[in-house]
C-alpha cells in the first residue's frame, strides 16, 4: 500500500485530482503516443517455437485465419474460409480459465490453466490439417504443451493488436519479448510445485525468460 501511495502523491493525485479537459483533448490519442504504443506492441510479441522456419512469411500467402479479423488479415495475404485451401493458418487464442458464479471473482480469470479437452481438440485439429501460425494471450501461465509442439510457429502476445501480430509474422517488425513467468507442462506440475515460489514447475515446455530473435 505504501508503494501504491508514494506513486499516488508523486504524479500529485491528491493536490491537484482533477483533469485539464482541454488538455486531456489534446493529450489522449496524440498520434506519437499511438505511433510509440505501437512499437510496443511488436516489441513485446515473443517468439516461443518456429522450428520449420515458417517465420518470417512469405508475401501474399492464402490464410485462413481464427481469432483475427479478416480485414486486418486481408491487407497481408488472401483470406479464405476453408482451412483445406489456405497455405497457413493463423490462429489467436486467449488464456484458458475456468469461469466464476461469484460476479467479483468472475473479474479475475483463475482455474485450471490447460484448455478443456473439447477445445484442445478442435484446436488440433486445426494444426494437423494446414500449417498454424498460433499466438496466445498470456494474461497468465498457460499449459499448452500440446499446441506447442504441433504448432508450426507459437508467439505469445500480451495485449497486442492482430496487425501488430500479422507485422512481426510477415517480418515487418522485430519481436523482441521474454516470457515473464514459465509455462508449465501440466496441471499436475502446478499442483507440485510450490506455491510461494515462481517458476518453480517440473520440467516446463517454456522456461522463465524464453524467447526466440527471427
């Protein structure tokens, strides 16, 4: 609390607590703020597996894409619908998490950390029809031991726009991210594992710090 505070009195929150409306205009969204979130943006994109060199992409490839918006998609390759068509997939998916009744526990994502094995399935399946391009969010750990070894290339995002994505994909910007936590190889690894103690997992798929440079 003491931490929180000191920032709170520091940026003068509790002088001076009220917003300059006119200089909030000419402040929020300012193109070279925008240009610099951006930049974070793929810099922060790390690079998890690529083990047969799928990136950085060719131009124009046919991609069927999951979790990313065709437009966005479309400025990069032709998008079809049909996996059996596509010379890769892209696919987006978010943490898993195990949903709460309680409306302010249901704020906080928390579970179980691996995909139910319906969703894991259909996410296989996905990977074993046509070459995939897989980003995750990691809002926290994920168990993805998996998708990682039959993805044709893993990136892990954390909180990164699909354009942002497609640009490191295409090699039109760097990724330059670590892993801030492991990822650990199963639920039961977890359970093990020390509750008091980071990155303390048996054998994780990703260790601590992980991250590919193309």
């Amino acid at each position: 609390m003491r931490r929180l505070l000191r920032e709170k009195f520091t940026l003068g929150l509790f002088e001076n607590p009220y917003v300059d409306p006119d200089l909030a205009e000419e402040t929020v969204g300012r193109a070279d703020f925008t240009a610099l979130g951006a930049a974070a943006q793929r810099r922060s994109l790390t690079v998890l597996t690529n083990p047969s060199g799928l990136l950085p992409l060719a131009a124009g490839p046919r991609l069927c894409v999951r979790g990313v918006d065709e437009a966005v998609a479309a400025a990069y390759g032709e998008v079809v619908a049909d996996p059996a068509d596509a010379d890769l997939a892209v696919l987006r998916l978010r943490t898993p998490y195990e949903p709460r009744e309680n409306v302010f526990e249901s704020f906080f994502h928390s579970g179980s950390l691996a995909f139910p094995e319906p969703e894991l399935a259909a996410i296989l399946d996905l990977l074993d029809r046509v070459p995939t391009l897989v980003c995750i969010n990691l809002e926290r750990a994920a168990v993805i031991p998996e998708i990682a070894e039959r993805a044709a290339a893993l990136i892990a995002d954390y909180g990164a726009s699909d354009a942002a994505l497609l640009d490191v994909a295409f090699g039109r910007a760097a990724a330059e991210g670590r892993l801030p936590f492991e990822l650990p190889r199963s639920m039961a690894a977890v359970a093990a594992s020390r509750a008091d103690v980071p990155n303390d997992t048996h054998d994780p798929v990703f260790p601590h710090g992980h991250g590919l440079a193309l």
